[in-house]
C-alpha cells in the first residue's frame, strides 16, 4: 500500500512539474472566455466557469495530495525521533 501511495505521489509530481502551467494556462482561457462573454451566451459563459473551476480543484487536489503526504512523512519521522530519544540510546 505504501508504495502504491509513493508511486501516486511520485505521479502527482510529475503532473505538476511538467504540466502545472497547463492547468494555469487552462483556467486563464477559460476565465478571460467569461470576461468577454456577452450577456446572451450565458450558456457558454457558465460552462467556461465549470471548466475552470473544475480545472483548479484538479490541480489543488494534487498539490493538497503532496502536501499530506509530505506532512504525514514529517510527523512519522518526528515520532520516530521521539521513540529513539525515549527508548533509544542509553550510554
């Protein structure tokens, strides 16, 4: 199970390193489509917004994913820190 979870975050890094500017790009697109929209194309001016809405979650779920996995890796290492210093060493 661990390495599957470092295999995704190994995946999630890489989308973010080689592609984090086409999801920024994306959105940007999408954005400047509702800016300009006129007041009659609101279906398209809504569907602009759900794509990039849906494009920034996609990409904060990434981050977020590293982000706790990172964190989660820090607080296991603290613990193991701990564990040591209590039962560790002892000369």
């Amino acid at each position: 199970m661990t390495d599957d979870r470092e295999q995704q975050i190994r995946r999630a890094r890489e989308v973010l390193s080689d592609a984090g500017w086409l999801f920024d790009d994306f959105v940007n697109n999408e954005m400047r489509k509702v800016l300009v929209s006129q007041p009659e194309e609101r279906d398209a001016r809504e569907e602009a917004w759900r794509r990039a809405r849906v494009a920034t979650e996609m990409k904060a779920g990434l981050e977020s994913l590293i982000e706790t996995y990172e964190a989660d890796a820090r607080l296991k290492e603290r613990r193991e820190q701990q564990k040591e210093g209590r039962h560790g060493r002892r000369d």
